[in-house]
C-alpha cells in the first residue's frame, strides 16, 4: 500500500514538466500560425494539404513514442495527449490525424511488432509515413469482432491472401501502412483474427470511397478494398490468432486520445466565446455583464476541467504502467459528452452569426459529435464501465 506521505507529495494531474511544458507551447504556437489560416478551406475542401503533414513531422509529433533509434522522440504517451489537445483548440481534424498515428498505429507496432518489423517500419513512421488502423466493416461497428475480410494462407506457405472490404478509416486518404484485422481461421471466431501490416502500395489493397462527413470533414474516412492482396507472415503483427486482443488493447489507449481531441476542441470553442461575450454589447452593455451568461461559462468550464482530469488520469496511469482501462472508457465518454455541451453553449453565445460558417464554432460544434461514435460509442463506454464495477471487490 502507498505511503500516505508519498501520495500527498505526488504533483497535480495538470501540473506539467518542463518537457511537457516546452511541447504544449511549441504546438499551440505552431498550430495557431500554421493550421488556423487554412482551417476553414481544409474544411471546405476536405482535406489536409501534404505540405501541413510534412510540418507536423518535422515538428516531432507524429512520432512521440518511436525510440531516438529509429528516429522518433522516445518520448511518452502523454506527450501524445498534449500535442493531440492543442491541436484541437485549432482543428480536430488535425489532431485526429495525430491521434491515429500516435496512440493506435505507432502504439500497436511498439508493443506487438518483432524487431524486424520495428526496423522495417518505425523509421517511415517518424519521418514521412502516416499509418491506419482498419478494424471497421458494414456489419463489425460495435461489434468489432463479427468481421468478414479473410486471411488464407497461400500455397506457398510464406504469406496469406486477405479479402475484405473495411469502412470508416481515418487517415486512409494519406496512410502508407495499414493495420489490417483479418480473420486466418473463422471457425476459432474471434480467436482467428489477426492483425497485419500492408504497405499502400501492395497489389490487391485499393482505397474506395472517401465518405462527405458531417463534422471533421479534413480528415479523411474512406474505405479500404482487400482483392486477393498477398502479405509475408513476416508483416503479421503479434501472433497469428492474437489480432483479437492487439485490437482491444490498442483501442484502449486510443480513447485517451480521442478524450484529449474532445478536451481541446472543447475548449477551443470556449475560448472563442469568452472572447465574444465581452465584445458583443447588447442593452447598453458587453453580455459578459449578465450573470446568466457568467454562470452558464462557469459551468462550461468546471465540466471542462473534469474530463481534462479525467483525460490526463487516464493517460498517466498508462505511462505508470498501471491499469486504466475503465478510466480510459470514463474519459472518452464524459469528454465527449462535455464537448457537445460547451460547443452547443459556445455557438449559442454567438446567436446568430453563431450558425453562419463565418464562426470558427460553427465548425468545432459539428466535430463534437463524432466523439460519441467512433473508438467505441458512448454506449459501449458505458458497458465497459458498468462491467468493472460490477465485479465482486476484493
């Protein structure tokens, strides 16, 4: 049991290092003068220019855990929370391009991959390859383990042959490497899932179609077509059989991310209407003068430092080592939650001009949502939740 004196010494959930301080500052700054004057047409246009990804590799945040010898900052996972918050205030679209490569493809390579595929694949990572996770099917949403695309082992021996289609795949519009769950054996079910690594260039792997999304519109969502497309054993990731559980554990971690994008999106759009509340004048008077309007602020705020608590606990149990399971699941689904009310308040406060794409909140209310639908829905967090503290104690 920890010594009572020791917890009372541990610092605050949200006092940071000095590294952690450098990065906050060094990707606010970045994000503010380099992906701010181009959020609207990204949006807009439904993409994210290949010159602003090129950025963000140089900038060292698309590579957070990858060891110095492979070229990434061999840094931790928290790192990965601040860059991936900071870039919300901004664009979710942004960080959610982070996100994917930080706390889902890079996390499973680190903690599932052989040396050979660490040496194979970790560089491209840190200095120009931008990886996906392809899970999602028609009928697999949810229920992520009823998926369909097929692994056949080749005549050969050496290799399987994967057919399938996936849909919903962040960054599929721009990835080099794909993780692709697969099942190599139906009738062991879900213990017949597998996780593989195919390079975009492969014979048999297509990207489809590109979805026209309501709310982070420049990252890209596209589906992912298998036709006969043959990958080496040596690209499986982790065991043969164990695709089932690279998935749960990887999307554990990535609902802290997905908590941290909530967090900073929310409290971008915050931001946005402190501001405009002590500009816009109604009755004689700023509207910050109205205690209605203070309180419902206040409100905002105090729920917003809760689910950034909860995001930061969650993502410092992880870098502890210690379990965090259900506090990932508690951050995802309050952050998101909380997201969707402050951005609905923020783009009241507006009025009018509120709804008008003329708002940056305008845009930042439609990111909102998806943060209850994807990386396991609000109702699965719950089921999560509800399963662990459900359990006999003791």
């Amino acid at each position: 049991m920890p010594d009572i004196l020791d917890l009372a010494q541990s610092p605050p959930l949200t006092q940071l290092s000095e590294d952690e301080q450098l990065l906050r500052a060094n990707v606010r700054a970045f994000a503010e003068a380099e992906v701010a004057p181009h959020v609207r047409e990204m949006d807009k246009q439904a993409t994210i220019p290949r010159a602003l990804i090129d950025q963000l590799f140089d900038l060292g945040v698309m590579a957070i855990e990858i060891p110095e010898t492979f070229g990434g900052a061999g840094a931790h996972f928290f790192l990965s929370v601040i860059a991936i918050e900071e870039l919300s205030r901004v664009d979710p679209s942004v960080a959610v391009l982070v996100d994917v490569q930080n706390t889902l493809v890079i996390t499973a390579l680190l903690k599932w991959g052989s040396s050979d595929v660490k040496e194979r694949f970790l560089p491209r990572l840190a200095s120009d390859t931008l990886g996906a996770y392809a899970l999602s099917e028609a009928g697999s949403g949810s229920d992520a383990f009823a998926l369909t695309t097929r692994a056949v082992e080749d005549a050969a021996g050496d290799g399987y042959v994967l057919s399938g289609r996936k849909l919903w795949i962040t960054n599929a519009s721009e990835a080099g490497l794909f993780i692709v769950l697969a099942n190599a054996n139906p009738e062991a079910g879900y213990r017949g899932i597998t996780a593989f690594l195919i390079e975009r260039d492969r014979p048999g792997l297509q990207i489809g179609k590109k979805e026209d999304k309501l709310g982070i519109r420049a990252s890209s969502t596209c589906e992912l077509l298998l036709d006969e497309c043959r990958v080496p054993k040596a690209n499986i990731l982790g065991e043969l059989g164990r695709g089932y559980k690279v998935a749960i554990e990887t999307l554990n971690e990535g609902r802290i991310g997905i908590g941290a994008q909530m967090v900073g999106l929310a409290q971008g759009a915050l931001d946005h209407a402190l501001a405009y509340v002590q500009e816009r004048r109604q009755f004689g008077t700023a509207i910050a003068e109205f205690q209605a309007v203070q309180f419902q602020l206040a409100q905002a705020q105090t729920e917003l430092e809760m689910a950034r608590l909860g995001v930061y606990n969650a993502a410092r149990l992880r870098d502890a080592g210690r379990g965090f399971l259900t506090e990932a699941a508690m951050a995802k689904l309050f952050s998101s939650q909380v997201a969707e009310r402050v951005t609905s308040l923020a783009l009241q406060l507006f009025g009018g001009v509120g709804y008008t794409k003329d708002c940056p909140v305008e845009k930042l209310y439609r990111d909102a949502k998806v943060g209850q639908i994807y990386e396991g829905t609000s109702n699965m967090q719950l089921q999560t939740i509800a399963k662990r503290i459900m359990q006999p104690k003791g």
